[in-house]
C-alpha cells in the first residue's frame, strides 16, 4: 500500500488539483489503475513484467552509451524517416 499523498492547498483549489494529478502520475497510480482495470492471468503479469525490465535495460544501457560518448544521438543513414524510402534524401 502507498502513503497518502498531501497537496497543499493556498487558495488556488484547480493548482492544488493539477499538483495532485502531478504526484498521482509520479507515484504510478494511474498506470496501476489502468493495469487492475481487468483481470491479468498470472502468465500475460510474468510476461509484462519481463518486457518491462528488457525495456528498463535496454534504456539504460542506451544511457550509458550516451553518457560515455560511444552512441550519437541522430538517425541511421541510408533512410529518409520522412517518406520511408531508402535513400531517398532530396
């Protein structure tokens, strides 16, 4: 169970709401909300789970390899995003 969420409140009650909101997505309820909105078998919560941490790391070591200077941050060549052709940079 989580501890309760204070927000202080100094006359400006639609301030004092978003800051709640705020807190709520900070703390994961609303994720853990949608997540109990319907029953998940214990394989598809293992499964879930599983991709969440693979995500997790994968973020991580991205992280890491910007930090330490070994991955630029820009778009792979030989493919224009925009129109989704190979090389088709004009």
């Amino acid at each position: 169970m989580t501890h309760p969420l204070e927000v202080e409140v100094n006359g400006d009650i639609e301030k004092a709401f978003k800051n709640l909101k705020k807190k709520m997505a900070f703390e994961g309820i609303f994720k853990e909300l949608k997540r109990r909105r319907y029953y998940e078998k214990p394989s598809e919560e293992k499964k879930r789970k599983r991709e969440e941490a693979e995500r997790r790391r994968l973020k991580k070591i991205r992280r890491m390899s910007v930090q330490q200077g070994r991955i630029k941050k820009s778009f792979p060549r030989g493919k224009d995003f925009r129109h989704g052709e190979e090389g088709a940079n004009t």
